[in-house]
C-alpha cells in the first residue's frame, strides 16, 4: 500500500470510527433536556418498583441500538504486521508487539463469555460511594423509554457539563423508540477507575472471577472499565467555559481548516496550547525554557475559561512565534492546523480530548507518551508511526524537531502520517 494510501486510510479509520459510535450510535446532536419530555432525574429515588429489569447480556454490556456497534477493535484484527512505509527507518519506530500485547490487555476479555448480573450493580454502588458524601459514578437506567439517575450527586460535581453526560442517553432515546430496558453504571471521572484484581464484595462471595462492569471516558491497561464517548463530543451549542462546539460542528470546521493551508504554509514550530500546570506539562515547559530549545516551540499557556477572544480574531494578541507565552487570547482548534507540528500532551493521570481535533488538521501530531496512559474509546485503532509519532517524554521532543527540520525525507514522512 502506498504510504499516501495509508495514511488516507488510518485518517479514514478515525472518522469512521467517530461517527459510527457517535453519530450512529447516539443519534443527533444533544439539544439540551428540554428536547425530551420524558426524562426523569430523581436524587433519592429509582425507578418504579414494578419495573421490568434489564435482561442478561451474553456479551459485554453494550447500550442496544438498532445497529450493533462493535466493540474497540484489537489491534491484530487490524493488521498482523506493522504498516510499512519508504523512509520508515528515518524516525523512530515503536515497538509492534507491545503494542499487540497492549490491545490484548483490554476490558472485553472479561466479558466473552459471562453475564451482568445483579449483584454486579450492588457491588458498583459500593464503587461509588467515596465517603463524605460523595460520589464518582452514578447509576442510570433506561425503563420504558424513560430516563431515570438514581444520584445526582455525581452530575453536581460536573456542573458546567452535567447534560452533556447523560446526554447520550437523551439521543438514545430518540433515536430508537423501541429501545429495550437497558443499566449501566457511568463514571464521570476522568481516569479509569476498576482494577482488573478489584472483586466486589458480593462478586467475592458468589466467587466470582472478574470485576464488575463500569463504563468510563477512558481505558488504561491496568483498569477493567468499559470504554465511552466522553462529554466533550456532546457540548453544549449555547455558551460554555471551554466555548468549543459540539463535535459534529467542530470537526467540520477542523478538516476546513487543514484542508485550506497547504503544508508548506504552515510554520515549523511545535504546537501547544492549553493549561500548562498538571506536571507533565510542566515538564515541557522545563525543556522549552532552555535557549537551545526555545526556538523550535511555540507554548502558548492559555486559560481558555477566561480567555474570551480567539488568537485568529485578535491577532495583535499574538503572532504566532516561538517560545513560551501567555497571550490573553485563546487558540480554537481549528487554529491548530497553522502548524506542521501538534504536541499531544496529557495532564498528569488524565487525558487530553483535544487529541481528535488535533489529528483532523493534516498536521503531525507528536504524542508525549508519558502522562496519556489513559486512552478514549477511538485511539485502540490508532497506531504510533502510521497515524501519529510517539515519543517516550518531553526531553524526546527536541532531537525530534532538529530531524524533522534537517532531513527532508524525515519532514516528507511526517507530512504523509499528517496526511
């Protein structure tokens, strides 16, 4: 395959990816709760007493929909051989068969051949309550196209994106009007939160032999939660704090942008724009503040919550060159896409989910292994070297850059992952 073929195919992969668990998933866009009438939020309550309870899953729980959505594909039903393209031996490659042994690990091997059973919700209540009042994850179930949440204790700590989580239960709703009885447990934390040794203490005492079923906004090796769109793809279309749009405006206006700068119109300086205090960020700005350094960067430690004005719309806020600043202007994805180089940086035990608006601009997204552990549901189909490069932490970041601007068959190979 030709790499300008495979990489159009990865980007592909991506897309079809999103869309399919999101836009076919989940249907329309959120509009807010007034959009549907029958929606029931109880904070001391659940559902009636009479109501019919979910059925046994055969497989891992998954929300029905008329279409089955497949599970995050393992990376040897993507290929049994690393994607080679000429000029792979110029960067760095990564290592294949732990990136096999990695997919392998995921939370579905528990599931193959096993049932959600009863006693698995009591365990997951145990799960939730942190003490003090307090609670991560919350109990949601779908009873005669009904929406019920048993505590909204967990959505009060989320306020500004509380619809946004349970949103996708809204579109479920709507979108299938036969929609069997369906429960799951949410978690609205960042980070993966069951561990593959975790047994509940009715699981321990039926001798059960897996943990019990938590859906999450991210997977880790390490952590048996079940993967879900997180909140950022269901964002409010009235004001926020964040002022990104929803995910099906702002990805068209992401591929707009990438598609209208041509990749040598772009500047070579490394891109990031975002809150630089979680310490893996810090670490970067570390390797940044060095004068050798500085002239390959362009840090731009933004707070997006008061930043009102984007850099494209105040211009003389910023000009866009090297080094670290603090702008008082924010950078809008889209924006992005006027570098060659997009530094994908995690913060600390979390995630990054400007990941995906990253990769849409048909830039080289360089991804600073160290800190993003934690993985959304699409990134089990990507693959380091053929859609993005990846390195080990930020010192790495660096010697990177020199190659990518001394050799050009380095930069010509960067470009076509881009691509």
């Amino acid at each position: 395959m030709a790499p300008q073929q495979a990489g159009s195919q990865g980007r592909g992969l991506l897309v079809v990816a999103l869309v399919a668990c999101v836009l076919v998933l989940l249907g329309q866009q959120w509009r807010g709760l007034t959009g549907c009438p029958e929606v029931t939020i109880r904070s001391t309550s659940f559902a009636p007493a009479d109501a019919a309870h979910p059925p046994a899953h055969s497989s891992a729980p998954q929300l029905p929909t008329k279409a089955t959505v497949p599970a995050p594909a393992l990376a040897v039903a993507v290929a049994t051989e690393p994607a080679v393209a000429p000029g792979r031996s110029v960067l760095q490659p990564f290592n294949w068969d732990d990136l096999v042994d990695w997919r392998l690990a995921t939370w579905d091997r528990h599931w193959k051949d096993s049932r959600v059973q009863a006693y698995d919700m009591t365990d997951l209540e145990d799960v939730c309550d942190v003490g003090n009042g307090l609670i991560f994850c919350t109990r949601i179930q779908i009873i005669n196209r009904r929406l019920y949440v048993k505590d909204v204790r967990a959505l009060e700590l989320d306020r500004d994106y509380a619809v946004s989580r349970i949103a996708p239960f809204i579109d479920l709703i709507k979108f299938d009007p036969q929609i069997p009885d369906v429960e799951i447990f949410l978690a609205l934390n960042d980070q993966p939160s069951i561990a593959y040794s975790y047994r509940g203490k009715v699981g321990r005492e039926k001798d059960q032999f897996r943990p019990p079923p938590m859906f999450g906004a991210t997977l880790h090796p390490r952590r048996a939660d079940i993967p879900w769109p997180d909140y950022s793809f269901w964002l409010p279309t009235k004001p926020h704090k964040t002022r990104t749009p929803p995910w099906d405006i702002i990805r068209q206006q992401v591929l707009a942008a990438g598609a209208k700068l041509p990749w040598a119109e772009r500047s070579d300086l490394a891109f990031f724009a975002g809150d630089t205090r979680h310490p893996v960020r810090k670490e970067m700005l570390e390797v940044v503040k060095k004068p050798a350094n500085s002239p390959l960067f362009a840090i731009r430690t933004v707070w997006i919550h008061r930043a009102v004005k984007t850099c494209a719309d105040a211009p003389e806020l910023d000009d866009g060159g090297s080094g670290i600043r603090e702008p008082g202007c924010r950078y809008a994805p889209p924006d992005y896409c006027k570098y060659k180089y997009i530094l994908n940086l995690g913060s600390g035990g979390s995630y990054a989910n400007k990941f995906k608006y990253s990769l849409l601009c048909k830039s080289l997204v360089i991804h600073v292994s160290r800190g993003n552990a934690n993985l959304e549901f699409w990134q089990t189909q990507l693959v380091p070297g053929l859609h993005y490069l990846q390195v080990e932490n930020a010192s790495m970041v660096p010697a990177l850059l020199r190659k990518l601007r001394s050799d050009p068959e380095a930069e010509a190979h960067a470009r076509r992952i881009g691509i």
